[in-house]
C-alpha cells in the first residue's frame, strides 16, 4: 500500500463560507486509506497552538514523508493560521538548527521531507504570469513555501496545483474536474 499523504488544509470556513476547499476536503474524505487532513481552523479556532498542539502537529509531519498545504490563496500568501502554524510548529531543534544531525533526529525532523502546494485563487490564470496584474506566476507565489522546505533540507514541488478563478463563473462542473484532477495530481507526486 502507497504510503499516506498528509494535507493540512487553511481555510477560516471550510464547512461554511468555502466553495473549492470545501469540495476538495471532501474529496479527500473519499480515500481515507490515502489522506490523513488536518483541517487547522478546526482544530485551533482560536488560532492559538499551545504545546500540546505543537506537539500534535509535530507527530503528524514526522509520521509522513509527503505533506500537502491546501488553501485559498488570500493576498497572495495562505491564510494567518498557517502562518501561525508555521512559526509553532517548525521550531528551532526541532525543524532546525542541527545541521550535524542526521534526518529525522532533532534539529532536523523535516529533512528529506516532500511538500507541495494545492491553492485556488479568485482571479483568474491569465493575471498570474509576469505581464498580467500579478505579475507573477504560481510557482512565484509559494516562493515563501519553496524556501522554507529547502531550508529545513526538505523538498517543495515548485508547481502548486492551481485553480484560478473561483471568484468568477466558475460552474459545478468545473468544480468537480478540479476535484478529481486534484486527486489525480496528489496520486501522482
Ligand atoms: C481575505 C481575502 C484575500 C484574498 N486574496 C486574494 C488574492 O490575493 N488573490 C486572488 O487571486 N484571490 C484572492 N482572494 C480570493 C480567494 O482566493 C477565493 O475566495 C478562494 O479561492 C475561494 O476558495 P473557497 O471557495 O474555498 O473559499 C481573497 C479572498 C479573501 C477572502
């Protein structure tokens, strides 16, 4: 058996307000052998992680080797908890700070891990490239993302998986493609 991917979702109202997030959570829902989710403002809604949840939160990165963030894109970055998250959980001599250490052994429990980014962005593809009103591409985007894995000595797939235009007429048809290209796309990394 394929070993699990864990997928930390960011979204302030995933069982509420969200359209995109929403249907891919559930999709993930289906492969329960698959994808272990952690849905982070469900879990802290006060947006507070104290030590248990570090603790917590550590436990879930050091049992897989390929972790997901999925989230809507909110000024070009993920929303503040995932933030909030990062600056938690990835602490030093724990994440860093024992570049002597071997992977997996404090100050370096996230070397040779695989991320990867799945985001959805109100606007649509053709701003997101260096003549539209972006300016920048997707891969540009998670550029924070890219080098955080790179300086934990882990590893960040440098596309994220993007569905842009969720502000406009994106139809339930769209929405379900996205669904199983999403899957396909997390089979596949
Ligand atoms: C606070 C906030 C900031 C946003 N910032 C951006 C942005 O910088 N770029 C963008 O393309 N869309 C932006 N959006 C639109 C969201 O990306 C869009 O609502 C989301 O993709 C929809 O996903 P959902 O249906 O799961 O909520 C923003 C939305 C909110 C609420």
């Amino acid at each position: 058996m394929p070993a699990r991917t864990l997928v930390i979702i960011a979204h302030p109202d995933l069982s509420g307000a969200s359209r995109v997030n929403r249907r891919w959570a559930a999709e993930l829902d289906r492969f329960p052998d698959e994808f272990d989710v952690r849905d982070l403002y469900a879990l802290y809604p006060d947006g507070v992680l104290d030590e248990a949840a570090v603790a917590a939160e550590r436990a879930a990165l050091e049992e897989h080797d390929l972790i997901v963030f999925q989230f809507p894109v909110y000024w070009y970055s993920a929303p503040a908890l995932l933030r909030t998250w990062t600056d938690e959980v990835y602490g030093f001599g724990w994440a860093y700070g024992g570049e002597q250490a071997a992977p997996g052994e404090p100050g370096r429990k996230l070397a040779g891990k695989r991320f990867a980014v799945a985001m959805c962005t109100g606007d649509i593809e053709a701003n997101y490239r260096a003549e539209g009103t972006v300016g920048f591409t997707p891969s540009e985007v998670i550029i924070p993302f890219r080098a955080t894995a790179n300086y934990v000595g882990a590893s960040c797939e440098p596309e994220p998986f993007t569905l842009f235009g969720t502000e406009g007429d994106l139809s339930d048809g769209e929405l379900e493609r996205s669904a199983s290209s999403y899957i396909s796309w997390l089979r596949a990394l």
